[in-house]
C-alpha cells in the first residue's frame, strides 16, 4: 500500500472526527490539533482553501513546510 494523500486521510477520518462540522472545519480542526499550542496562527488560511485540501485540489504542501518542527506528536495522539 502507497502512502496516502493528505485528502485521503481527511476523507477517511471525517466521519470519525468530524462532530457534524463541514469538511473545511474538519481540515481546520484536524490541523489545529497537530500543530503545537503556541503556534496556530500559523495554520490560519480561509475556507476555501480548507475545502480545497479536502478534495485534493489543493496539496498541503506550502501549510506542511509552515508547521513543520511545530508539530504536538501526545496532542494529536490524544486527538485521535
């Protein structure tokens, strides 16, 4: 098995995490909740964008360069 796309993943776990929220809340929450206490402005975009990550139209890339070495491993662990 490859590894799985960011949009994959938010897919999978949507209906496990998402406490009826729309998808760009989803994305938005599942992020938040892998990126330290002390640095979630950097994860602010617009919706849109959120959306876009969902569906894949949009890779992660430039938000995952952002919060890399600002990741909470325990909190994202708890999370899920």
């Amino acid at each position: 098995m490859g590894k799985l796309t960011f949009s994959e993943l938010a897919k999978i776990l949507h209906p496990c995490v998402n406490n009826n929220s729309s998808q760009p809340s989803m994305v938005e929450e599942f992020i938040k909740q892998i990126v330290d206490n002390k640095s979630q402005d950097l994860i602010e975009y617009n919706e849109n964008t959120f959306k876009n990550y969902f569906s894949g139209r949009s890779k992660i890339t430039r938000l995952a360069k952002r919060i890399n070495g600002h990741q909470d491993q325990n909190k994202f662990d708890t999370y899920l």
